[in-house]
C-alpha cells in the first residue's frame, strides 16, 4: 500500500469501514514531498533512537524505519494500532503504544533518552502534547511536528504581536522555534479547513532556570496570559499565592528586569519573563494552583 496515495489511502479506509474521527484529529498525509521534508527537518540517521505521537496508518513511522531509526510509536485509536502491529510486524526496530498520549507518563517514556521527536500531530491535542514533551527536562534535542499554521505561529511569535501567548513564551524558554515550511490542506486525506506548518523545535539552554524559578516562570506566565487585557502590573494586584504584588511594587519589578511599568503579558521578552520569576521567587514560590491554561 502506498500511504502518500489519496486513492489507496481512501481505498484502504472503505474496506476497513474506517471513518476518519475530526475530534481525534486524523488527517492522513499524503504527499510524498512533505513526508521527505518532516523527515529530512528531523534530520534522522541510521541508530537514532525517535519518538512518533499519532502514526495514524504509518506514513511517517514507514520513512523513519527506511532511514534506519529505531522507533517508539504512540497510537490512541485501536483500529489504527492494530493495522501497524500488522503490518509492521516483522519491524525489528519499531516499539508500538497503543495508549492516548495525553495519559502517558513522560518521566518514564522519556527516560530512555529519544534523540528527536518526529511526529503528524493531531489537531486537536497536538498543543498540548507538545508543551508536555518539550518543556520536560528528558525532552529530545530536537522536534520535528506538523501542527496547525495558527499553533505554529503562536510558537514561533516574538514579544509585541498579538499571537504572543503561554504556549510560545514557555516553549520559547527552553527551545529555538522554526517554522521550516508551510502545508496546505490538500497534502491531507481528509482534508483539514486549515492550513498547517512544519516546525522544528531546537533544545537550548539560554534560559534555564532553577526548579523553583521554574515552577514560579509558568504561574507567573499562565496567570498574565489569563489577563492578557490588563496591565502585568495592574493584574498582579490580584493574583494568588506568591505572586501577588502591590501595583507600584510590581511596575518596580518591571522596570528592574527592564521592562515597561506599563507592559502587558505578550510585550515581555523571555530574558524580562525569566529575570521577573527570578525576583518574585526570591521568598518561597509556591505553586498558584491555577488550573486554566491558555495558549
């Protein structure tokens, strides 16, 4: 079966009575182009040890086997596992999860030490799935996704543009983002209503910052994100927990990490995120228990 054919894949789902679930995001790629330049971003090699979120039929799990990857493929839909199980069987190299990535544990799957993450993301949990794997302290060096063209430019947004949100300033801190390309809705079966991106997280260090600090960088930035209307210094008036500042104290913290006193959450830079958690944990950080996220 040739994966990157829209009549075989098509074919192949009319015999299995196979419906495509819009909810769990199941767009197939079919093009052989975008299938070379995911892999090829990747930068994957003969040994190298990589992880897949969603194979879906296994039109990228088949090009990373071809290149001589050993790889760890997490499958939620049953049906979909049980085709690659099949027909991956003799697959010396190819580790197969039937689980739903959102419940897996990464402290242990990561633990094994995956050189790149290489994956056709789902729609519709693919951001989450992302911020999960790259902010852990295990995450692979690199991360090679497909991801909506929205999602990828939010990652990708500098400080002052209205896309600058959570999801970009807590990636940003510990990973280089590129958007290598961008993909229309055709090179899917189905075809999505959007268009999506290609985007290669690199791992740095730049930013890193204490365990604590760290708890405190992601209150702090979850909490401004929720406020994103007001003014830092304004909307920390009435935050919870450690992080609550008196308006003139908190404009003082500002303009000493070199930021306006007057900013709003997606004016900051990540070196004034990182040097305002700094100081807001110089007393104990706790955790704020916020348990809405943005993006």
């Amino acid at each position: 079966m040739n994966l990157t054919s829209p009549a075989q894949v098509r074919a192949w789902c009319q015999a299995h009575d196979f419906h495509p679930n819009r909810t769990l995001g199941q767009n197939f790629l079919i093009d052989r182009n975008i299938l070379e330049s995911i892999v090829d971003a990747a930068g994957i090699g003969p040994g190298m040890r990589v992880l897949e979120i969603g194979p879906g039929l296994g039109v990228v799990t088949a090009e990373l086997l071809r290149r001589g990857a050993r790889v760890t493929a997490i499958e939620k839909d049953h049906r979909l596992a049980a085709w690659l199980a099949e027909t991956l069987a003799g697959e010396t190299r190819l580790e197969l999860i039937a689980a739903d990535a959102l419940d897996v544990d990464w402290d242990a799957q990561l633990s094994v030490g995956f050189d790149a993450l290489v994956s056709n993301l789902p729609y519709s949990v693919g951001t989450r799935i992302l911020l999960d794997v790259a902010t852990h302290a295990a995450a692979p060096p690199v991360l090679t996704v497909t991801v909506q063209l929205e999602v990828a430019e939010r990652l990708a947004a500098p400080p002052g543009v209205a896309a600058r949100g959570q999801a970009g300033v807590w990636v940003q801190q510990v990973c280089d983002v590129e958007l290598v390309r961008q993909i229309k809705p055709t090179c899917f079966w189905p075809q999505p209503e959007v268009s999506s991106a290609l985007v290669r997280l690199t791992r740095h260090a730049r930013h890193a910052l204490p365990t604590a600090v760290t708890a405190c960088f992601r209150d702090l930035t979850r909490y401004a994100f929720m406020h994103r209307r007001k003014q830092l210094a304004a909307s920390l008036r009435q935050a919870p927990g450690a992080l609550r500042r008196e308006t003139a104290a908190a404009q003082a913290l500002l303009v000493a990490c070199g930021a306006d006193p007057l900013a709003r959450a997606e004016t900051l830079s990540l070196e004034q995120w990182c040097s305002l958690a700094q100081a807001l944990s110089t007393g104990p950080c706790n955790p704020c228990l916020l348990s809405a996220t943005t993006t």
